[in-house]
C-alpha cells in the first residue's frame, strides 16, 4: 500500500480503479505540419474559434441546465476569452511576423499568457491561468483536428489526471466518475467548483500522481482528510466502505429533519440561512429547508459581461430571488468587487494590496452612480418580498450615513415617479473589518442588523492573505483574537437589541457552531448544503452548556486548544 497526501479539492470519500490520462503533448503532432500562406493559417485559427465558441456554448447550456446559471458562467467566460481581440492580434503576429503555422501560433501565445497569470503572487487569477490553458488546448485540437473530449469512462473509475478543466467535467458522465486526482488545481479554480457542484470527491497538489499510478491500481480517496491510498490493504478498504455507507445513512437521516424548526434542547431558536450568487441558486436553498437567504453576493451579476448590468436587469434579477423566497428574509449584499473580483470592462488599478485597497463600497462612494442604480433595483425588489440591504467592507460611521443618505434620495425618486418599494426596508452592514468589530457598539445605532463575514475578518484580524498558499496554515477562525472579535460584534448587536447573523464560512462549520451559538448569534448562514447539517448539530445542543463551553473557549491562547477543547464537547455529546 502507499499512500499519498493531497489538497481537498471536493470532499468525499471514492474507492475504485485508477484511468490515469496523460496530457497531450501538442508538439508532437504539429512539429511537421508545414507552413501554408498567411491567409490560410489565419483561416484556420479563425475556423478553430468558431468551432470552439460552438462547443462552448453547448456545453455552457448543458451546465445551465444542470447546475445554473452561477456555473454556466464560467463558459460565458471562456467564450469572452476565445473572443478577446488581443488573442487574435497574438496569434495572427506569430503568422505574419515570425511564420509559424496556426497552431504553433496558438501554442506559443496560450503558454505565454499561461505563464504570465501562473506567476501572479495572487491565487485567484492563478486558477484563471487554468481557463487559458482549457480555451488553448481546445483551439489546438480543432485546429489540429484531434477529439476534444479525451476522458472515456467505460466503467465508474477514479480519474487521474495532469489538470482537469471545467470543459472537461461538463463532458465527463458523471455517472463514471468516482473522484479525481490532479496534479495541479487548487480550492479555488472553477474545476473545484464544478466538481463540488456534482458532488465529486477531488484531490489536486498530486505532484507525482502521473508517474507513480498506473491505470487499473485499485485506489482510496479520501477527501476528506486529504489523503490518497494506492493499492489498499484489504483492512483499509473495509474500513472506508463502511464510512461511505455511513455517509449514505448519515445524509439520509438529515432529510428527515426538513420542516423541523432549529432550536436547541432547552428552547433556544435561531435562523439557519443559505448563502448565494445567482437566482438560480434558491432552488438549492429550499431543497436544503433554508429559512432564508443569508447573503447574495450581487457582484457575479457583474461578471462574464461586458458593461455594468442596467437597472432593469438587476431589478429582474433581486425580484426573481425575492419572488421566489416567498416571503421568507433574502440579505441582499451590494455590490463588492477589487481585492480577488475583478471586472473585465471596469478598470480597478493595480494595487500592492488589492484586499487593503480601493473595493467595494470604497468604489461606490467614489462612483455614486454605480450604487444608486443598484439601489434602485434593490429598492424596487423590495416590494414584491422581504428584502434587506447589506453594505459591505465598512469601517466608519460616516460611510453608514452617506450610503443611506444616498438610498433615501432613491427612495425620494422613486416615490415621486410612482414606482412602488419597501419603505420600511432594512438596511445592514456586514462586520468584516477590525474596525467594524471594535465599533459595533457605535454602528449599531445607524443599522438594522449586523451579519459578520469571518472570510476577511478571520483575514484581517490576523494579517494573512487568504489566498497564500505559503502562510496559510496561519489562517484560522479559531484563532482567540478572531472569535474576540466575532463575540464583541454579537454582544453589541445583543445589547442594541438588533439581528445579528453570520455568513462566512465559519458558521457552516460544525465545531464552530457551538461557540457561536454560545455567543448568541441569531442567524447562521452557509452554504445550502450544510443547512441539514448545522441543523442537526444545533437539535441536540443545549444552550446554556454552549455558553458555558464559550466562556472556556474565549479563555484560552491558541486556536488548537480551542478546536481540541469543542471536539471533546462534541464526542461526549455522540454529535461526533
């Protein structure tokens, strides 16, 4: 047996047989290909992109279909890519200037602009490089006439592979595909993504996964724990099939807790909310008993388009959330772009560092006219459903003030143009700054509710890039000196007698959910997938043993003997 350790990328639990794909080396196949007149090779690159775009689209619609619109989006993006004119300008110089054939043209321009994303110092557009490298080698096999899709599953097996792409998974059957393993890849990247949509256990960071598996190796996946068994003792094996079939009965038992409201043993209720990006999302939020939506992250409204969404779309967009809720609380987040968001047609100046610079309500404030048509909408959707507006990224009072002062003089227009809107709508902040947290006492004067997102508060409390692979070890919720921030933000949103709710990360997570029920959070929201979950947890905790255990927590000096200190709570209490 070997074993090897790996990044979750999509957790679960596979156990099955290896298909070890190797990537196409390009150059084998062009190397002899001769070079025709410049109008000929330019033809061709022009025909390859219009092949693309087609077999993009197709499966753009496939994925709409089966995931939404959130994840169809990323195909929107690829095709914003193969329509880029500076690829174009790239591969039509390689012709002319230094005569290379289309396809040599495109397989130097792809590697350059690869290399040049893979060396950002940021990780996110690090996976973008991926979307490149996925939109050039689909271009290099149309253009070289070779299959584009090059997984076959003939029976269900465990992929392993160099990177696979987004194209890649949306082609796969689904049915075949026990889990993947890559090479490269990360959290992040929109494979990661698709994979977790589905439902596919993955592993990437596999430095030598090509070398040291062969197709056919029986193999254990756990994404769970990060780990990769090669050829499994027949113990091991046993073991993890008994913890797959847990699993089954596990997720089972949570959907008979749909339509249960969440209170503790001894009658203290809160709200558990879902987190989403798109409309199509709440269909997942119901699915999984949600009584709310937590967050709606405007900003991927804003992406994989070339200009500012209008008004009118945005107000169809927040309708169609608030319609579809039925009544039930939608957190409507505006607009927070810069840090790792990026918008194609609005130039964001290179920063030093972009997470401590000019974002979100930072540029809506120097940009009034992009938050008043937000507002607009928001406002306008607030009739037909209950919906709250949360500023994001705020550390002053004077921000509050100007933010609302701007949506009163919305609310004045709209009035006086007849169009109808919720005039007692709820305006929120989220507490994801230091600052915020250090004076939510004062800030609780000017807002309805708080919702604290422990992402960039766990991140600028402690000083730590988030998307750092090099120090992120150090990034941890548990962290005394962040949960003192998050206790202090609940306290003042308590003693002001205001909601106060979470909708970072951290309120998914099942440790935490004990000491922050401890503290008094009101809301919870997470992904709609963890809703049963935390659920389930909060059913069979006691309040005021939660708050006892808080007290504790709160006390202590490092992270680890907060995490050990609730995982001991939580097997005496058989919840683990």
């Amino acid at each position: 047996m070997r074993e090897i350790k790996g990044v979750v990328a999509s957790e679960g639990i596979a156990i099955g047989r290896a298909l070890v794909v190797k990537p196409i080396n390009f150059k084998n196949y062009f190397k002899g290909i001769a070079f025709e007149e410049v109008a000929q090779e330019k033809s061709l690159f022009k025909s390859a992109i219009k092949v693309s775009q087609e077999q993009i689209e197709e499966i753009r619609l496939k994925t709409l279909k089966s995931l939404g619109e959130e994840k169809a989006a990323i195909f929107e993006g690829h095709i914003m890519l193969l329509e880029d004119e500076s690829l174009e300008e790239e591969v039509f110089e390689e012709i002319e200037t230094n005569g290379k054939n289309a396809a040599y043209a495109v397989d130097s321009v792809i590697d350059r602009q690869f290399i040049e994303l893979s060396q950002i110092d940021d990780e996110y557009l690090k996976e973008r490089a991926f979307d490149i490298r996925d939109i050039g080698d689909r271009l290099l096999k149309n253009i070289l006439g070779l299959k584009v899709n090059s997984f076959e599953l003939e029976n269900p097996q465990i992929l392993v592979v160099m990177d696979i792409t987004p194209s890649d998974i949306a082609q796969l059957d689904i049915t075949k595909v026990l889990g993947i393993v890559s090479v490269h890849g990360g959290k992040t990247s929109h494979s990661a993504i698709i994979a977790r949509s589905y439902g596919i256990p993955s592993l990437c960071g596999i430095s030598q996964a090509l070398e040291t598996i062969e197709s056919g190796e029986k193999m254990v996946l756990d994404a769970q724990n990060g780990m990769l068994f090669i050829e499994p003792s027949s113990e091991l094996e046993v073991k993890y099939e008994k913890k797959l079939e847990e699993i089954k009965i596990f997720q089972e038992r949570l959907t008979l807790l749909k339509g249960k409201e969440t209170i503790t043993l001894d009658g203290r209720k809160v709200l558990l909310e879902g987190n989403i990006g798109v409309p199509s999302d709440i269909a997942n939020v119901l699915k999984n008993d949600a009584e709310g939506i937590g967050l709606f992250r405007t900003e991927f409204q804003y992406m994989d388009r070339s200009a500012f969404p209008t008004e009118e779309e945005q107000f169809q967009s927040y309708k169609e959330v608030a319609v579809g809720m039925k009544g039930k609380p939608v957190i409507i987040r505006t607009l927070d772009i810069g840090g790792d968001k990026e918008l194609s047609y609005f130039d964001i100046p290179k920063e030093e560092n972009p997470f401590l610079g000019w974002r979100a309500v930072r540029i809506c404030l120097d940009i009034p006219e992009i938050i008043r048509t937000q507002l607009r909408a928001l406002l306008r959707a607030s009739a037909f459903g209950k919906v709250k507006i949360m500023f994001p990224m705020i550390i002053s009072k004077s921000e509050i003030m100007e933010l609302k002062a701007i949506a009163k003089e919305e609310m004045a227009k709209l009035g006086a143009e007849g169009i109808a809107y919720d005039k007692e709508v709820e305006f929120g902040i989220m507490i994801e700054t230091p600052a915020a947290a250090v004076m939510a006492d004062v800030f609780c004067q000017y807002i309805d509710f708080f919702s604290i997102g422990t992402n960039d508060l766990t991140q600028y409390t402690l000083a730590v890039d988030r998307g750092n692979q090099k120090i992120e070890k150090l990034y941890n919720s548990f962290n005394p000196g962040v949960l003192k921030m998050i206790d202090m933000s609940i306290r003042a949103g308590r003693r002001a007698g205001i909601e106060t709710g979470m909708c970072g990360e951290f309120a998914g997570d099942i440790k935490s959910v004990v000491l922050l029920l401890g503290m008094g959070l009101d809301n919870f929201s997470m992904s709609p997938s963890s809703v049963l979950k935390v659920k389930d947890v909060i059913l069979k905790l006691n309040y005021e043993e939660a708050k006892k255990i808080t007290k504790q927590a709160l006390q202590l000096e490092e992270a680890h003997e907060v995490i050990e200190l609730v995982t001991e709570f939580l097997k005496s209490k058989k919840i683990i």
